[in-house]
C-alpha cells in the first residue's frame, strides 16, 4: 500500500480471492483497531468472525472476473464493526459503511475493498424520515377539513368548501349536484362511507387541466339525526404522487428503481411464505454497452437505454415488475411464474431486442440470466443465482439466455451442507 492511500479518508483494504490480507491502510488501523502487521496475511474472516464470508468472496470474484467494480451492502449497514463512541444521540451503534469492490491489478489476481463512512448520510436520512412521518402526521391533522364535500344519499355534491373549489377551478354553482363518479372520485359504495377508517386515492376532475390527486375520507360525527347528507374530506396528495414518482422512478429511464425493487421482491418472498405463490427473475444486460457510449457519445447511450426500458415494458405482462439494476443492467420480476415461463418470456425479450431498430445504430443484443424463487430462499441467494446465471450467459457468447435450473431439493441440500455461523 503506497502511503498516499494513508491519507485517504476511506479504508482500503487489498485482498487475494481467498480474502487473505494482502495491504492495509492507516484508516482500517484506526477504525478497525487492527495494526498492518497484525491484518498481513490474515484471512478476514479469522480477523472479524462476524464477516458475510461467503457473499464477500462471489463479489471480489465478479470483480477479478469481469474486471469491473462490485459492490456489497451489508445487510446490517457495515462490513467491519467500528462502533460509534458519539455524546449526542443516534440512531446506530456502529459506523454505517458503503462497500465497493474493485480489480487492484490487471495482472494480479487481487481485488481493493474500498470502505466509505457514510454514517452522517444515513443518520440525515433517518431524521429526514423520522421529521417526514412527523410532518405527515401534523399535515394530515392540520388539513382534516380544508377541502371538503357534502353528498347526498345518492353521493351527489350538495356543497363544497371554498378551499376545494379554489383548488379544483370548480365553482359552487357548476359542482352542485354532479356525482362522485363525474367528479372521478368513484362510486358511493367504493368509499365506504359507513366506515371511517377507509381512505381513498383518486384523481379528482377539474374543469380545466390536468386532476388533481386527493385522498378522499368519510368525515363522522358531523351529520344530524335528520340529515341524510355525507361528509367528505379532501387532502391534495399531488405533491405526494410526483415525489412518491420520483422516489420510485429511475430518472432517465422511468423504470423502477433499485430501492423499489427490493421492495417489490420483499412483498413477492412475503406472498409466497404465506400463500406459496412462485416468481421468477429476469436480470439482463446490454451487451458491449461501453462500446455504444465510445462510438456514439452518452447521449446515444442514454437514449438507447430509454428505448430499451420502452421495449422491455412493452414486451413484459402488466403485472412483471421492471427496475433498473444499475447502469445498463436491468431486471423483471414475475409473479405466479415459474422457471419456464419466465424463460420463455426471457427469450422473447432477448428476440425483440436483437430484431428491434436501434437509430444510429445497427444492432444491440442483449444477454439474460433467470433463476425462480425456491422454497426457504433469501432475497440475496436468489439475486446471487440469477447474477451467475447472467454471467453464464455472458461467458457462453452473449445475447443469449441463460436460466439456473437449481431444484428445491438441490438448494435444500446446499444450505443443510452450509457450516453454522460463527
């Protein structure tokens, strides 16, 4: 390790493929409390027992194999224990960490494990979620009964608040007596209006323009024993649902992004432990992508990706879930699929790419990797599976696909063979 890197502000750590200490530089000393001369030559994980060993050693390969960076978030929010000593309050124990991996030497099997302190980027983030739910909760206190609507027994609007007209464009006059459905806030019946728990999203008709997104609820307790009218309260969300896009959204291509998708794949793991329901992954890549951006400039390249992102939604069913992996890789979730059909709607993919008009370009391929969710597997096993399927298909030539065809029983077996944690 030169002595440059003593002065970097991220640990650096060299490693061979079998995670055996080869540098280590003046941060890890301090932090890890662990001396150059105690870490050469050591494994890691007989330095810090704890270390997710085996998911460490598939992304130092991928990077010595593929020559590219890797990268590892650790499921409890660091890779080495460094633990907070912090007056002030906070909301973790220990140094919150962004791992990358990268290839140290072109002729060198050894890989550099970067370390990055990001703990005052995810302490910011928690009091920015923790100040957001509080604020939610002020807002939706404070604006119980700006925008309002009184229906009658066949949810006609009988009147309306002057904050909902001035926010809708309507006026007293031409709202009177259009029905909830006109206004596209549904039928009667849809609201529940007899339960005051039940909410409702919709997007609100206004004269002119674009709707406007409000939450709909049944405000009791302000009708008399003689009055057969109802109550409505209306929160405008239209802020909400751009953020909530954006939060969700890729910038460039519109797809999903990658903190969406876990949370998509965490809710298809949640349905199929309770009602055994299958799914399946498609992860694919651009093949020779990099040559695209070389030849045609990135804004070829971005545009190709957007294309892309336009034909796989295109070519997927309405309820597959695209995300964007990272760079040009991207991926399908598919429910009720198993590994069949989503190899066949891989290959059909694959097909539409390679026969697709690309502009300026004259042909762009594609490589696939499928794997389907097997009993008692983890989001990360199965996201490793479908990873080496995609390298699979890549070392078998590209523009292929690829699907891992590992059994219940197979992966069973394995995670029986697997020794306990330390």
């Amino acid at each position: 390790m030169t002595s440059v890197a003593d002065y970097l502000s991220s640990g650096l750590v060299i490693v061979d493929p079998a995670l055996r200490v080869l540098a280590w530089n003046r941060w890890m000393t301090e932090h890890a409390e662990l001396t150059p001369e105690q870490a050469m030559g050591q494994p890691l994980d007989k330095l810090f027992p704890d270390l997710p060993t085996a998911t460490l050693r598939r992304r130092v390969k991928a990077a010595l194999q593929l020559r590219s960076p890797s990268y590892l978030q650790p499921s409890l929010g660091y890779l080495f224990p460094v633990a907070l000593d912090r007056i002030t309050e906070s909301h973790f124990a220990y140094m919150q960490q962004r791992i990358r991996i990268l290839p140290y030497q072109e002729d060198a099997q050894t890989a550099m494990i970067v370390v990055d302190d990001v703990t005052a980027m995810r302490e910011a983030e928690a009091r920015a979620a923790a100040a957001a739910k509080a604020s939610r909760r002020y807002l939706e206190l404070l604006d119980s009964n700006v925008m309002t609507l009184a229906i009658d027994a066949e949810g006609q609007v009988t009147r309306a608040s002057s904050a909902l007209l001035e926010s809708t464009g309507w006026s007293a006059e031409t709202i009177a007596g259009r029905s909830l459905e006109e206004l596209g806030l549904g039928k009667q019946d849809e609201l529940n209006l007899t339960d005051n728990s039940e909410r409702s999203e919709r997007p609100m008709r206004r004269p002119e323009g674009e709707p406007l997104w409000v939450r709909v609820r049944h405000a009791r307790g302000l009708e008399d024993e003689v009055s057969t009218e109802h109550h409505l309260v209306l929160q405008d969300i239209s802020l909400q649902k751009k953020i909530q896009v954006l939060s969700e959204r890729d910038a460039l291509t519109g797809a999903y992004n990658r903190m969406k998708f876990d949370q998509l794949l965490k809710t298809a793991l949640s349905a199929h432990q309770r009602y055994a329901h299958p799914f399946s992954i498609v992860l694919c890549d651009i093949d020779h992508f990099k040559r695209i951006n070389d030849a045609h400039g990135h804004l070829a390249g971005d545009a190709v990706l957007k294309q892309f992102t336009t034909l796989l939604q295109s070519q997927t069913r309405a309820t597959d879930q695209l995300a964007r992996w990272g760079g040009e890789e991207f991926v399908v979730l598919l429910p009720m699929a198993e590994l069949a059909e989503a190899t066949s709607a891989a290959e059909k993919l694959r097909q539409a790419i390679a026969s697709d008009h690309w502009p300026a370009i004259k042909q762009i391929t594609a490589s696939f990797g499928v794997a389907a969710h097997r009993q008692h597997e983890s989001a990360d096993a199965l996201l490793d599976r479908v990873d080496a399927a995609l390298y699979k298909a890549k070392e078998n030539g590209r523009n292929r696909v690829y699907a891992d065809e590992t059994t219940d029983e197979a992966l069973s077996n394995d995670l029986s063979n697997e020794p306990p944690a330390a």
